[in-house]
C-alpha cells in the first residue's frame, strides 16, 4: 500500500492539473492540435517519456489484487502502451491529432474523466486512510 500511494501520489495532481488545463484552455485546443500534427517529432518524444514513466510503474507496482491500488498498476499499463504507440506511430498519431483538437465535446469530456481520476488518486494518496 505505501507503493500505491506514493505512485498515486504523482499520478493524481498530474492528471487533475492536466484536466484543467484541458478544461481551462478548451478555445486553445484546436490550434494547440494543429500544430501537434505538425510536430510528429514531438509525438515521439513524448511518447518516449510517457513510455518510461509507464514502464517504472509496471515495474514497481504491478499489483492486480481488487481495489483503487489495481488503479495505478491499469494506469502505468496504459502510460507504457500509449507511449509504445506515439513511438511506433508518431506520423500516424499527427494526422489524428488535428481530427482530435476540433472536437471540443470530446476534449471535455477527457478532461472531466482525468479530473475525476486525478482527484480520486489524489484523495488516495494524500488521505490519512
């Protein structure tokens, strides 16, 4: 359990900061997706530390026993797939992204469920039980 708080406790308030940046910059995601797609080295990139963060988790944490622990350990699954993904497929992703930054309605509703996500790990990690 101190494994999954302190993990918890980097996931969350960076998911909940990145949620609200979503949410807070809404206007700003078409134009910030347009120049993504033109960047697909940055893609790849990011896709290489998003790798590595998923990667130290899986590691560290591979706990699949029932509760919010199993959370952290789908979450680092995730962050090593979706990294695998922007490394393999950088060019393919910048062509979406533009797609993506147009959709506001979907834009919203990422940015409330990583809200909701971060606030939880959040609270996990920082709550005295």
């Amino acid at each position: 359990m101190p494994t999954s708080k302190t993990i918890a406790g980097l996931i969350g308030p960076t998911l909940a900061a990145i949620a609200l940046g979503m949410l807070l910059n809404l206007g700003a995601f078409p134009a910030l997706a347009e120049q993504v797609s033109r960047e697909p080295a940055l893609i790849f990139l990011s896709g290489v530390l998003l790798f590595v963060a998923g990667l130290a988790i899986v590691r560290v944490h591979n706990v699949w026993s029932g509760g919010w622990p199993a959370l952290v350990t789908i979450l680092g699954w995730l962050a090593l797939i979706g990294g695998l993904i922007r490394i393999l497929l950088p060019t393919r992703l910048a062509e979406m992204a533009a797609g993506f930054g147009q959709n506001t309605g979907l834009i919203t509703v990422a940015g409330i469920v990583l809200l909701v996500i971060g606030g939880f790990l959040s609270f996990k990690a920082y709550s005295s039980g």
